[in-house]
C-alpha cells in the first residue's frame, strides 16, 4: 500500500491550488462548521430548472459505500472511492491524478492549505493508514509519519477535521487522536470511554468499561475555530447493538455529543442524548453550527440530528440545550440480564422530526395488496403498538420507530443563516423483531478496543481486547423473522401510513417546523397521485440562491428545492441512488457547478454505480 501511494499517483496535468473567499468547497461540510451553506447565487429558484449536465466522471469501482463529498478549491476536485483517491478538473471532469489504494475513507478526505514554506496536502485513509498527500500531484509526503503514512491500529470511515495544523481522526475504536499534519506526530489522545480518574468513568458498572466495544466515532466532526472546540458525534457503546448486559450504566460518553479543546484535547461540556443505547442510535451526524435566537438574544449554538428523528440544539460553549431537554420515563427492559435507563432526554423543541411511535391504526393503507401484506405481518407476530425506546424482548416481537438506520442518520443539518432555517431530511422506517440467546459475534460494534498507540497529551488507553482465539461467549441477539426493516422487501413499502421520507427546515428563532415536504417517490405510486417519500441515506446542501439541493433518496433522482418553502423545483436522474453530500462551486469559467456522488449500494442495498455527475445552468 505504502508504495503504491509513494510512486502510484497517476499525474495528468498540474494545477495550483489555494483557497479564495467562498467560490470553493473546501472542507466536507462547506466550512469547518458543518454549516454547508454556500454563498454563491448563480443559480437560483428562477434558473434553476434549467440545470443540465456539465460532466460525468467515472471511478471504475461499484462496490457501494460511495458517500464521499467532493472538495473544490481552485477548480480542482478531490474526493475518494472504493479503491483510489482523485483529483480532477472540476470544470470538465478530467482526471489529474489517481492514487490507488484499499479501503479507503468512505466519505471522503480533507485539504490543508499549507503555507508559505508547505505546499497544501490531502489528508486520506484507507486500512489502517492516516496519509498525506501532494495536493498538486497526489504524491505521498516523504517526511509525513513513515514514507508518507501513519500507522493507525484503527480505521476511518469519514474524513478527519481540520485545525490548524492537526488532522483530528475518528475511528473504529473509542477514542479521538490528533495528528500533525506536516510530520505525522500524534499531538494528543481524548478517551471516549473514561478510563479511572476521568470524567464519566463511574457510569460503567463494575470493571465494563474494560471490556466494552463501540463508544467510538463513525461519523462526521465539526469544528467551531474561534473558540478552539471540536465536537464529536459518539457511538453507541458495547459490541451488540441491542443488547448491553454486559455494560450496565449509563455508559459515557456514549450516544453523547462531546466538546474538546481542538489544541489539547481536553474535555470542555458533553451532553449524552441516550443513555446506555440499546437500539443501535449512535451519532453520526456532525454537530452543525448555526447561530439560534431566543427572548431576542442571539446564542452560538450546535445542531444534532439524532437516529431517533429528534433535533438536539446545544449551546456550543456550555452544551446547554437552547430550547430545554426533558427527561421523561421510557419503557423498562424484561430482556434476561439487562437493565434500561428510567428516563430518557427529549428535546422541548423542536418535536419530533421523524415518527417514533405507532398504532395498529396507522398502519399504511396505500394499496389493497400492501395493505393486507402489512395486516397480515401484524397480526402473524402478534405486534403491538409502539412508543419511543420500546426496549427488545426475548418473548415478543416489537416494532420499533424509528429503526436503526433513522430517522436521521450521518446526513445532518444544513443551515441557511440568511433564511433563518435548519434544514435535514429524515425517514420513516421502523425495525421489528425479538432477542434471542446465541453465539456473539464481533459483529458491527465488535472490534473492540484494540491496544491503544502511545500516549500523547491526554493519557491513552491502555487495555486489550479479549483473546480472540476463546470460544465466543453467549449473548443476546436481535432477529427479525422476516425481511429486515418493518416494510415489505420486494417494494421498500413502509407498513406505516406515509410519509416516508422527508425534508424539513427548523425555525433558527423559534424552534419550530417551519415546512415539511415528502422526499423521494416510488414510481408506481406518483402515477396514482400517491406521494410518499421514500427511505434515503444522504444529506443537502444550500445556498444563497434560497436553493436546497440533495440526492439521498433510493429512486435515484438528485433534487433541488426552494428553501424558502419546500417546494420541489427541478430533478434529475442519476445512475444510482445517491447516498452522499452535494458540494458547489465556482469553476475558473466563471459558472457555478453543483455537483453528487451517485454511488448507491450502502445499508438500503441500493443498486450501485461509479458516478460523480456535475450540473451547472445552460
């Protein structure tokens, strides 16, 4: 791997690179906020609908997972595949340079702008290496870590944020490391599972902390720079998603978004929003920064939106919730061996943006054959009305809303400042199922904790998993007799009443819903006038032209939307279901591009494609 990436870059043409104003896309999420609001209004709701195809590109590798957001600066584009990293002319869709490598960061990589003395680089993964990379060529930097690479004894599935000069790195295992850029050094280590004489380590029952898998960070951070804080979206804790037997308490930082001093590492506020997660609703999103108001007074502030359809709005200095949290009793576990929290925290405001409950009444009636396909699995499984947190249960199937895939999921909250608007898209998909006692696997969340790297700043872990060559132990495990989410799986037909997929935007003054509208549409339904939205994996992007655009949806269509109302103005057709982030630009042509990965594959099985497709106006 290492050689590859030392002599493998493909070089096609040069191109320099620096960042000016906003014509660029310069981090995953616009800027280091996760705000993805772009400035340009070239496009706008009057032209949009004229929005053709500027360019496709294709990566050669259709094995899914294909989430990665094109970064743009100076009309050069970087972005990862399966199988290689990219470079290509953002205004025609050229190759520059190609740098093979293997199990790459799904969602991409990031740029460092570098300096007087330091060309700018990439920062990119695959396996368990950290590189940096020639953002001119693609090169591997020789005197970056070990011949352009860092050892990580973990890997990432999304890119590192930014800060100064330090790439900070999630990962598989729970704990979040801060490297510097021009060497490779480790500058310091935060634990996400407290070890002794650190903040929340007595919310691990017994010796649990270590043992416990999970607690990591999967998906995106975000940064707030003025004031030094990263925040992090933290997993659920254990190794089974659905049953934490083994880890009673309420299991910090679990299922918490956390905030650390971007320079050191060290723990500013922390805010868990469930406590010891049973239902696989780790964070995924990046906690986005917006600007909020209440009783006229303007508060920084940091939005989630959570698995569970609820949107957290967090003061970034104090990780106080701007609109209140309640705690309120949720149903208590009869699972052998396990132990449920009393209550569980529900944001004041807004509602609920995703369905968390249901009633046999509301079971969809969208067609006679659909509906008695969805009677009959009601009432073959003796299924039974459902509210927020219903625990699993070794003597009964239950429905549970929303499921483990959201709700919301890593796509996040995209926030139009001008407008006054949070804007996410969330699905109505509930799971259903029962526990049953069987041989645990390391499964999703069983890599465990691994042997920690040298401590740096803040002490590092320390602990080792269990022997791997032991018989597994028994535990308990999620089955659902049939299919895999509470719809029928020939059709992806939820078996509630729609909506099933939708766009939102949230009042940043009030915190309430200022529109909803359905995202996606089953062909055969929108014949019959039928308008349902469908499940989607993916996030939006908008603008200063009062434009939200977004792909997500599994009918493959890529849309735009006014963000002022909701209303669908334009879509196109992509080659797969485009589970990614957009990004847009303004090319050295003097156009702006709009640009997705169409990629498919993913945890809706989608088809899968190879397509990265840019739009700009005729």
């Amino acid at each position: 791997m290492k050689k590859t990436l030392v002599a493998g870059a493909l070089v096609l043409s040069a191109a320099s690179v620096s960042i000016h104003a906003q014509k660029d896309w310069a981090y995953y999420g616009q800027d280091q906020g996760a705000t993805r609001f772009s400035t340009l209004a070239q496009i706008t709701t009057d032209n949009v609908t004229t929005l053709t195809r500027a360019w496709t590109f294709h990566t050669g590798d259709t094995s899914g997972f294909f989430e990665s957001t094109p970064l743009v600066i100076d009309s050069v584009m970087y972005f990862a595949s399966g199988s290689a990293f990219f470079a290509l002319d953002a205004v025609t869709g050229q190759q520059i340079w190609k740098v093979p490598a293997v199990r790459t960061t799904r969602r991409g990589v990031s740029y460092w702008a570098g300096d007087a003395k330091t060309p700018p680089r990439i920062i990119a993964s695959a396996g368990t290496e950290l590189f940096a990379l020639d953002a001119k060529t693609g090169a591997a930097i020789a005197d970056f870590g070990d011949e352009g690479s860092v050892e990580l004894d973990d890997s990432m599935n999304s890119p590192a944020a930014i800060y100064k000069d330090l790439a900070i790195v999630q990962g598989n295992k729970p704990w979040i490391r801060a490297f510097n850029i021009r060497s490779g050094k480790l500058e310091w280590t935060f634990n996400l599972i407290p070890q002794p004489g650190e903040k929340g380590h007595d919310t691990w029952d017994g010796e649990s902390w270590k043992t416990a898998g999970g607690t990591n960070v999967w998906g995106l951070l975000s940064l707030d720079a003025p004031r030094g804080l990263v925040f992090l979206p933290v997993s659920m804790p254990g190794n089974n998603d659905y049953y934490g037997g083994d880890h009673h308490g309420d299991n910090l930082f679990g299922t918490s978004v956390v905030a650390v001093e971007a320079a050191s590492g060290r723990l500013r506020w922390y805010r868990q929003l469930v406590h010891h997660d049973i239902w696989d609703y780790d964070l995924g999103a990046a906690p986005t920064l917006v600007d909020v108001v209440k009783n006229g007074r303007t508060i920084p502030a940091v939005a989630e939106i959570t698995k569970m359809g609820l949107m957290f709005v967090l003061d970034r200095t104090t990780g106080e919730p701007v609109w209140g949290i309640e705690e309120r009793p949720v149903p208590q576990t009869t699972a052998p061996g396990e132990k449920t929290a009393p209550t569980q925290p529900f944001p004041v405001k807004p509602p609920p943006l995703a369905r968390n409950s249901m009633t046999k009444a509301e079971l969809a009636t969208i067609t006679p054959e659909h509906e008695a396909y969805c009677k009959a699995l009601w009432d073959k499984y003796t299924l039974q009305d459902s509210v927020p947190y219903q625990p699993w249960n070794d003597k009964q199937d239950i429905v549970l809303f929303p499921g483990a895939v959201g709700g919301g999921n890593w796509n996040g909250v995209t926030v139009n400042q001008p407008l006054g608007l949070m804007i996410t898209n969330v699905m109505n998909a509930g799971q259903w199922g029962h526990l049953e006692l069987g041989a645990g696997g390391r499964g999703r969340r069983g890599e465990g904790r691994g042997a920690a790297p040298p401590a740096a700043g803040r002490g590092a872990v320390t602990n080792t998993n269990n022997d791997e060559s032991a018989p597994p132990a028994q535990t308990w495990r999620k089955v659902t007799p049939e299919g895999r989410r509470f719809w029928d799986p020939k059709t992806m037909y939820s078996c509630q009443a729609p909506p099933w997929g939708e766009l939102i935007a949230v009042s940043t003054k009030t915190g309430d819903i200022a529109w909803r509208v359905p995202l996606g549409s089953f062909d055969a339904l929108d014949a019959k006038g039928i308008k349902t939205g469908t499940p989607g994996l993916g996030g939006a992007i908008t603008t200063a032209g009062n434009l939200v655009f977004i792909g997500a949806t599994v009918d493959s269509k890529f849309r735009a939307f006014d963000a002022r109302n909701g209303r669908e103005l334009w879509s196109d057709k992509v080659e797969a279901p485009a589970h990614a982030i957009p990004s847009t630009y303004m090319g050295r042509d003097g156009r702006q591009y709009v640009v997705i990965a169409a990629g498919g594959g993913g945890f809706l099985q989608s088809p899968t494609s190879d397509t990265v497709v840019a739009y700009a106006l005729k």
